[in-house]
C-alpha cells in the first residue's frame, strides 16, 4: 500500500445504490431536546482500505460522516459495504437556498465509481437528502467546485468535475422536488491531478455574480465561466499556474 499523504482540509473559496447490500447505520453522540440545529463542522472518520483507488495520494478512504451541530451534538452516519466517501473533506454548503447548510460529500460504490451526495440535518437525524447518479464504474471519481446561484434566478447551482482526468467535465445540478437535475455541462477543464491530496479553483465573485474559476483540461490556462441562458460560457484568463489560479480567484 502506497504510504499515506495526509488530506488538506476543504475551504471556500471567499467571494471562494441501487446496491442491494448497501446498509446505513446511524448512531448519535448525547441525548438532547430535538430543537432546531445546523451543522457548523463535519469530517471523515473511519479509515478504510476496502476501495483501493488511490486518487487522493493513497488507498485510504473513510467509512463514517461527522457532523458537529450548532449546540454541540454531534451526528454520525457509516457506510457499510459497498460504499465509502472517497473524499478531501465534506463541505458546509447551502444547496436550498434557506441560508442553513447542508452537508455535500463525495462517495464511491465498489463497482460504479463516484456520484455527489447531499446530506441534512433533520432534527436529531442526519439523513441522505439527494445525490447524484454514480459514474457507473469503478474507480471513477469526481472532484467538487462549489455552489451558488450562478444565473441569478434565485435557485442555487452545485458544480463538480466529472473525472478531472479523464473525462474532464464540468457539470452543473440543481436540487428540484427533491432530487437533483442536470442544468448544463461541458468538457475541457480540470481541477485535480491524481495522488494529489487537494482540490483546486473554485467559485469567485468580482461584482458581477458568482463565476467558476477552473485550470482547463490541459493545465496550459486559467478558466473562468459562467451559467447563462445560453449554457455554459467561459474564456481563458491566463496561462495557468498556481500562482495566476490564486490571482484570478481572488479577482486581480
């Protein structure tokens, strides 16, 4: 096995199963009145080496979600076989629109890859809220970028790349009724090389809405793109480098 590459913590970017074995066990730490909370924290825990990929620097994953909630409960959600979350870190973001967080994480079935799944906080429950389809093979993967509402239609867009290196696809969601529905997608952009232990680009807003700012497929520039009635709409800023991704994220 691959010696272990510790995992960089996600951050914002500022104005940055079917299978059929599948089992979800659910336990809760403390015993509280049911009130109104919202996740403020959350982690991976329960290392495992059952999905061998490697993408992320090395053959660990995590079996177990972590939520920390605002009055300092926390909640946990494991993942028995064939599932595990093949992930930097889960992010707090705001997928509805309601000003509270869910959690978004991304998980790997054993046999169809990667798919992007939401997760929320219900009382004392933390349960699955939506997810995408899984790539439909093993050992694919995808990589997150952020979400905002990237029209200004009023209804919040979750962005990922499908297989940053090899399908290179950029794909757009948006959560509806309850599940999640492909808004737009196109090909040419990167955001992770493989062994790395970090995600780059992001979201940027330089005054004039939320923009993806992404290396293109090729890693030769840096991409900015935007959602219009159109679709997808994107130019290249600049020769890629990390220092020039920093630049544009940070709208100079």
């Amino acid at each position: 096995m691959p010696a272990r590459a510790p995992r960089l913590p996600w951050r914002p970017w500022p104005a940055s199963a079917r299978g059929a074995a599948m089992t979800l066990c659910l336990w809760l730490a403390g015993m509280a009145p049911a009130m109104a909370q919202e996740a403020v924290a959350a982690r991976y825990e329960g290392a495992v080496t059952r999905y061998p990929h490697g993408v992320l620097g090395d053959e660990i994953e995590y079996d177990t979600l972590a939520v920390t909630l605002s009055d300092g409960r926390v909640l946990r959600r494991r993942w028995q076989v064939p599932l595990v979350f093949e992930d930097i870190a889960p992010r707090l973001w705001d997928v509805t629109g309601d000003g509270v967080p869910e959690v978004v994480t991304v998980e790997s079935h054993a046999d169809r890859g990667a798919r992007l799944a939401i997760w929320e906080v219900e009382g004392a429950d933390l349960r699955p809220l939506a997810a995408t389809p899984f790539i439909g093979q093993r050992f694919r993967w995808l990589a997150p970028v952020g979400a905002a509402d990237l029209d200004g239609d009023g209804a919040i867009e979750i962005a990922y790349v499908d297989r940053p290196h090899l399908a290179k696809t950029l794909r757009l969601w948006r959560l509806e009724e309850g599940a999640l529905r492909p808004v737009a997608s196109a090909e040419g952009f990167s955001n992770h090389r493989i062994s790395w232990n970090h995600i780059v680009g992001g979201l940027r807003n330089c005054g004039d809405g939320p923009e993806i700012v992404l290396p293109s497929g090729d890693w030769r520039h840096v991409m900015v793109v935007r959602l219009a009635a159109g679709g997808l709409e994107r130019y290249a800023s600049d020769p890629y480098s990390p220092e020039m991704l920093t630049a544009v994220m940070d709208c100079r």
